[in-house]
C-alpha cells in the first residue's frame, strides 16, 4: 500500500477504528511467561491468527502484528536472533491472511530496549540497521503500513523513521509515543513532551502521529490534544482500559467496554481520528468502541 492510498483509505470514515491489546490475548492463549511472543508466529500460527481475526469481527478496521519485540537487539536476548526475518514476515502474514481485506495491517515494530550514544553505546547508524532489517521482512510479509509504537526515546524512534523511508519511501508510517504525566505536565521518560514530539515526526514526514499505552482516556486526551496544537497529520490513540490496578497481587486493568467506550467521544473531540486500545482491552472492548463511534 501507498502513502496515498493509505490516506484515501482513512477518508471513508471520519473515525478509524483500531485494535486492542495483544500481549493478554497471547497470554490468555496459553503463551508462557519470559517466551518470546514471535516464536509463536511459527509454532503457534493458528493461536496468532486468532487475535487480528477477532478484532476484525469486533470492527477494527486496522489491526496490528505479534511483532512488537521483533527487532534483533530483542531477539537475540531470547537466543533467536538469527530468525529476525523468519518471524517478522511470519508475523506480517499471519495478520493480513486473517484481516481477510476487512482490515488494512501495520505491523509492530516496538522499542529494542537499547540506548543510543551517549546514554548507551549503540550508534545511530546502527539502530537504523537493527530497524532495517525488521522493516525489510515486515513488509515482506505483507504489511500494509508500519507502526513504530510505545517509543519513549524520539531519536531511537526518528532512526526507525529514517529506517522506514530508506528501505520503503512510499509505505505508510505511524509513529506512537508512550508519555507519563509529571509535575511539569506530559513528557516521555527521556523528557520529550508531545509538543515537541509532534512537531519533530511532522518535519521527518511521519503520515499519522500518536500516543499509546501508559494512560488510561482521561490523560490521553490532554496528550492528544498537545499533540492536535502542533501538528496537522492524523491523530492515532490507543488508551489502556484504565489505569492498572494491583488486586490479589495481579495487574488489572478496570474499565469495562461499555465504561472505555462512553469516553470515545472525548477523545475523539480532541482530536484523535484512529482510536482503538492497548493494555487491558479485549475484542469486547473494540466491538464497544466500534458501535459508539457508529
């Protein structure tokens, strides 16, 4: 898919619907604590399938791939790191033969949990190759558009920018930030606020600008309202299902479909045009989403 026709896609609808969260539904799906999840993209194929299939049914017209960890800084800490092409082209086909055309797929590509010079010691040149390479299989698997999400560093995310145009110029991109709420107002934990985040992927002509995880709705539409003052490029948001909650000594997550969907319009007004959910959401939650924004 082009940048173009991505963009004449996105204006059938005024709002996009989006998928949920995937780490629970893996889990929920048997895979085992400390296993990396793209291994199941080949041992586990039909498991995969099961996830994008669901949130199809549920309305989302956009869902993502298992490949979130897929990059080879995060294979290799599992051993794997020469599958780095195996999995992430297995991970892109599973989501787009189960989408069925119903759903256009960006695939995943996470943070490499490294740090770049000179916090850490890995070079720029170096991280644009690590997301090179993911990006190359990604999309040969068949990925429609790719997302670099839940960034909290904005040059380790301009290097996968950078990856992305040179490997692929005319695929769609979607960069997502992760930002906390601190006493100076958002910023991610390497201090980078939404406004200069949006300001800094509209220049490196980034096609639609988001935030994802850390916050439940309430936050995020303070986060995408920043965001909407200092771009003009569509808004992504995928909210967790609340703030998490330690009960029982298990994470939770609290609200309900019915109760994350009732604050849909909110964020939508200000400003966000594909919105669907990160932790704690289910299909149950997309399918609520999906019939408030109808």
């Amino acid at each position: 898919m082009t940048r173009t026709q991505w963009q004449q896609a996105l204006q059938t609808t005024r709002i996009t619907v989006l998928d949920g969260a995937w780490g629970t539904e893996l889990a929920h799906r048997g895979l085992p604590p400390g296993e990396a999840p793209e291994l199941w993209n080949v041992s586990q194929a039909a498991r995969v399938a099961e996830i994008p299939a669901a949130y199809v049914a549920a309305g989302a017209r956009v869902v993502l791939t298992n490949t979130f960890g897929g990059s080879r800084f995060k294979l290799e800490k599992c051993g794997v790191a020469d599958r780095v092409e195996e999995l992430n082209r297995c991970g892109a086909r599973i989501s787009k033969e189960a989408a069925r055309g119903a759903a256009l797929v960006c695939a995943s590509i996470g943070p490499t949990g490294e740090f770049l010079e000179p916090i850490g010691d890995i070079t720029a040149a170096h991280m644009q190759a690590v997301f090179a390479e993911q990006i190359r299989a990604l999309l040969a698997g068949g990925a429609d558009a790719l997302l670099i999400e839940t960034m909290t560093d904005l040059h380790e995310a301009l290097c996968a920018v950078r990856a992305a145009r040179a490997t692929a110029p005319d695929v769609p991109l979607i960069v997502s930030l992760t930002f906390d709420k601190g006493l100076h107002g958002y910023a991610t934990m390497m201090g980078v606020t939404p406004a200069q985040a949006a300001q800094a992927l509209t220049a490196a002509d980034v096609d639609v600008i988001g935030t994802n995880c850390g916050n439940g709705i309430e936050n995020m539409v303070e986060i995408v309202r920043e965001l909407r003052a200092h771009t003009d490029r569509p808004l992504w948001a995928r909210p967790n299902a609340g703030l998490p909650q330690l009960v029982d000594g298990c994470t939770v997550f609290p609200e309900t479909p019915d109760v994350m969907a009732a604050k849909i319009p909110a964020l939508a007004a200000a400003g966000a045009t594909l919105i669907g959910g990160c932790c704690g959401t289910t299909p149950a939650h997309i399918r609520a989403l999906a019939a408030q924004v109808a």
